[in-house]
C-alpha cells in the first residue's frame, strides 16, 4: 500500500558561528542595518558615501550574506579607494572574489597581503578555501596549518572555522579532525559539539552523534534545538522511544517549539501506533490549524486502521486549504480505490497527477485501480508511465506481470518479465520469471534463468517458493539447487 513519508520536520537546526564575530561586536543589528541601508542608498543616488573600515565591512559582509556579489565587490573597492591601506578590506575582497569563484585573482590578492602581514591568520585561512575550493588539497593543508600556527589565543575559532569548510567541501573525516581538535582545547564548545553530532548523523554513525548531543545538552540542557536534532537521530537509529522522550524535552525547553510535536506525530505514525499519532497531530493542529500536510497525515492515520470516512473527511479538509495537495487527492483516490468506487478513484488519482506527473507512486496506483476496473489497456498505458519514471522500481514491474495474467495474457506476462530483466538488475524479477516459467511447464527455460538468478544472488532463492509455491514439490528443481549448492 502507499504511504506518506512522515517528514521529521526541519530536518535540522544548525548552529552557526562567522569568522567576522569580533569586527561587529561594535555595531548592533540595528546600526548594522542602518549602515547597509545609507551604503545601498549612495548606490541608487549615485553618490559615494564615507565609511571607516569597520563599517565597510560590516557593510560588505551583509552584501554576501544577502547573495548580493556586485554590490559587495562595488562596496569593498569603493572602501580600498578611501582606505587603501587597510588590510581588513583586501580580505574581504578576496572573500568576494571566492564567493564569485575567481580563485586564482583571489590568491594574488592575498598573497599581496601576506607580504604586508604575514602572521595574519585569516590571510592563511581565506588562502586555504581558495586552494580547497580548487581541489588543491596540499596547498589548503599548508594554508590552514599556517592559520593554525598564527592564531593565537583564537585557535579553536580558527580549527572551528576550518572544520566547517571540509564540510563544505564533502571531506567529513577531515571536517571531524578539525572539531576534534577543538574539542580538546575547549570541552564545552556548543557549535562544535552541534557540527559533531550533525555529521555523525549524516553519515550514519548515529551511536556517535547521540554521544556528541548528549555532551553538547549537558553543557546545556535547556537548548530545545539540541534536543530536537537528538530526536531526529534516536529515530534514525530506530529508538524510538527516546525519540519521543528527546522531542518532549524540546517542548519542555520551549513549548511554542511545534515541529517537536509535529515530530512525535509523526514517529507514532512511522511505528505503526496511529490512534496515537492522531491525538497528537489534532493537538498540533490546535496550534497550526493552517497545516494541510498534517490533514493529509491525519487521513492516512484513518486509512491505515481502515477508518474511511474519516480518512476521506481529512484528505478533503488538505485540499480546502491547498487544491494544489497532490498527496491529499491521492489520499482520497486510494480511500475510493479500497471503497470499489473505481471511476471515483481513477477522477481523483488523475488530479494528483495533473499537480505532480513525474511521481511514479501515482501512475503505479492508477494502473492497479484500472486492472480491478477491467481496463486492461488504460492500466497498462499507466506502467509504461510509472516504469519510464522509475526502472529501478521491481514492484511497478511485478504489477505489469500481475495485470496481464489477470487478464490470462500469459506470454505477454513472460515478454514484460523479460523485457524488465533487460532494463533493470533486481535478481527478484529473474525468480519471478523462474516461477511463471515453472507454472507454464517451461522447465528448460525456467532452468536457465534460475542458474543465472542464483548466480547472482542465490539467498534470494526463497522468493521463488513464494512466487511459485509448487516449487517446493517440483524434485527436478530441488536437485537443481543442491547441485548449485554442492558446486558453489
């Protein structure tokens, strides 16, 4: 049956910490939006404005933040005209030159700087991005352990700092050798501890990321995002329990925090306890009244413990509030599909298409509605859909082989298993084959295709006797699988 994938929403609260803390600590948010605004406005008047240096930067940081890299670069050369000595400026030229993908002009930049400050870390460290960022990984360690080695009282921003950009650049291990190195100058350092759990968490290790959110909550217990992200991975490690528990001292560190709630939700949804997953996404609603995605939830819950008309008045509900649901049109077409209303089914799984064709789920379903229909010609024309989506998918497969001997088209059967084992690898597809072939007393070719089948993957065997239940009794089979066993 189809499901919703019950998102455990945001997927993530990061923390994040800038290079730049103590160039702002003059200015508040306030005065830093005002000095943006003047700068932004001299470029519309066209007449330049005078900033110090502090303010330029301020200035262009906020541009790059905003994604703005002209008015950033117009910015930071307005501030070296005025300020031509100021070495701050030149790094945030070269950072705009990084952020504009100009490497090479960005490492002569810097290597101008350097010979005006060579014991300046951040000369080293924008160097070590601008070699990371061309794959030139010698050169980035080099200018990283130059940064490492000029930074002072500031080495654990620095190491920080340098963990994030392995990260940007996809080397995990790296990224973990950098915070590790924090962790051992400061301890208790929450945005490292986060950046640890995080990635221990995406790359599946999740024994270690709970280790590394147990330590950053104990330094302190009343950040809800921390246990929030500490639930998201207790459910990837499939604990549920203390998923829950972790979600629940989210909303205890912050009661208006709902994604903590809409999560336990939905864990109670993934683990099959929908009667409680409906309380809790009502009490979502409470608070979010506005939520088609938790209707179309809500409906599935009352689906799965076969509670129709419910399901159809939630499904319903999603789609007051959202005509473009394409999950929750769904949701009612499959509501209709098991209510024998087919034509009803069909109108509504065709509305979800119409707001989203490139889901396979949709086509596969449609095809399966047309069979019990007897429209054997519109339920095949809607596989040749959901299998152009999606080859891979085996079932899309198997359901084309179920249409067609439902219909007693046993050679068009054969002829879709073939085809399919041409286009997609699934050892499942050659046993069904196997199993058909078997069925059809086409033991030679059923013979061949199973040498191959267990050639490949010969644990899988047991889906023939599921496929073929005969098999069991068939003695020319059996001495064909000891035999494969004995010479394996």
């Amino acid at each position: 049956m189809w499901f919703i994938n019950h998102k455990l929403l945001p997927l993530r609260i990061h923390f994040f910490k800038k290079m730049n803390e103590n160039e702002r600590i003059q200015f508040d948010e306030e005065d830093i939006g005002e000095v943006v605004n003047r700068f932004k406005r001299s470029l519309v008047s066209g007449r330049k404005k005078y900033f110090d240096v502090s303010e330029f930067e301020c200035i262009v940081e906020q541009l790059l933040e905003e994604g703005d890299l002209k008015s950033s670069e117009i910015a930071v050369m307005q501030g070296i005209q005025i300020h031509p000595n100021a070495v701050p400026l030149h790094l945030k030229y070269a950072q705009v030159l990084l952020n504009k993908e100009k490497f090479e002009d960005a490492i002569k930049c810097l290597s101008i700087v350097e010979r005006i400050e060579p014991t300046n870390p951040d000369v080293h460290f924008i160097k070590g991005n601008a070699w990371l960022a061309m794959d030139r990984r010698t050169d980035a360690l080099k200018a990283f352990g130059n940064a490492i080695k000029y930074a002072g009282s500031e080495i654990d921003n620095i190491l920080y700092h340098i963990g994030l950009s392995f990260i940007q650049s996809g080397d995990s291990p790296r990224a973990i050798h950098y915070f590790e190195r924090v962790l051992r100058i400061n301890p208790e350092d929450e945005m490292t501890l986060c950046e640890l759990g995080f990635i221990y968490d995406q790359i599946g290790n999740f024994s270690k990321s709970i280790e590394y959110y147990n330590r950053l909550i104990d330094v302190n217990p009343y950040n809800y995002s921390s246990w929030f992200n500490l639930g998201i991975t207790y459910n990837k490690a499939g604990n549920h329990d203390e998923a829950i528990k972790a979600y629940e001292f989210a909303l205890v560190a912050n009661e208006e925090f709902h994604q903590a709630l809409l999560n336990i939700a939905n864990v109670f949804a993934n683990v099959g306890k929908y009667n409680e997953a409906i309380e809790k996404y009502k009490e979502y609603l409470k608070l979010v009244s506005d939520d088609d995605y938790v209707f179309c939830c809500i409906g599935e819950c009352y689906f799965n413990i076969e509670n129709y008309v419910k399901s159809k008045k939630y499904y319903h509900k999603a789609i007051e509030l959202n005509a473009n649901n394409d999950t929750a049109w769904f949701g009612v077409g499959l509501v209709m599909w098991e209510e024998r209303q087919y034509k009803d089914s069909i109108t509504f799984i065709n509305n979800a298409i119409g707001i989203d064709e490139t889901n396979s789920e949709y086509w596969h379903a449609l095809a399966k509605v047309y069979s019990d229909f007897n429209h054997k010609t519109d339920a095949v024309k809607a596989l040749k859909k959901a299998v152009k989506l999606e080859l891979d998918n085996s079932e899309i497969w198997l359901t084309w082989v179920d249409i067609y001997l439902n219909f007693k088209e046993i050679e068009s059967a054969v002829k879709i298993l073939k085809t399919a084992i041409k286009k997609n690898s699934d050892v499942i597809l050659k046993y069904r084959l196997v199993g058909l072939l078997l069925e059809n007393k086409r033991n030679e070719e059923a013979f061949e295709m199973l040498d191959l089948a267990m050639k490949q993957d010969f644990i899988k065997v047991n889906h023939l006797f599921e496929f073929y239940p005969k098999a069991s009794k068939n003695r020319q089979l059996k001495k064909r699988i000891d035999e494969f066993i004995k010479n394996k």
